[in-house]
C-alpha cells in the first residue's frame, strides 16, 4: 500500500474511534452552562489553589455539590448563586461531562 493510501485509512480509523469514545472531549461539545465553571475551576492543576478542579471527578460528587449549593444546605458566596440557575437536568448535564473530561 502506499502512502497516499495508508493516510486515508488512518485518517477514517481515527474518525471512528472519536465517534465511539474513544477521542477528547472537547469544549465545544460542553453543554449549555458548563462555561459558567470554567472561569474559576481550571482545568489544569494549580498548586495552593483554594478552588478544587472538577474536571474527572465523579458525576454524583459534583451534582451532589451543585444541589447542595442550590439549596443553601452548603454555604458559599459565590457557588450559590450559580447553582441557583441551573435545573436539575442541566446540573446532570455539566456533572457528566465534567466527569469525562482527563483528570
């Protein structure tokens, strides 16, 4: 085969394993609201950064948190009041794709 055969096949393997999970995800694939995180809970790590990243935890922990936060039962200045304007499916969303992300 030769190489102007052998990129094509690479390039549609690759394709194919994105569409199946096996590729990043990305941000433009984040759904609506999942920016409103992103300005304070980086995604790489900080060294004695007070803001946990979420990037790889655990769906139920983050929609744990983001309940939590909506309801008053975990005081904040801030996260409270973001957590207020989101519904529970939206919370779902944000928390499942923040948990896909690499740690």
């Amino acid at each position: 085969m030769t190489h102007r055969l052998l990129l094509p096949a690479l390039a549609s393997v690759l394709l194919l394993a994105s569409f199946l999970g096996g590729g990043p995800v990305r941000a433009a694939d984040a759904p609506p609201g999942a920016s409103s995180c992103t300005g304070c809970h980086a995604s790489q790590r900080i060294p004695d950064s007070v803001i946990p990243r979420i990037a790889g935890r655990k769906a139920s922990d983050i929609v744990q948190f983001m309940r939590e936060y909506r309801s008053g039962a975990w005081p904040s200045s801030v996260m409270g009041r973001i957590a207020k304007g989101f519904d529970d499916q939206q919370i779902d969303a944000i928390a499942a794709w923040f948990a896909a992300q690499p740690e």
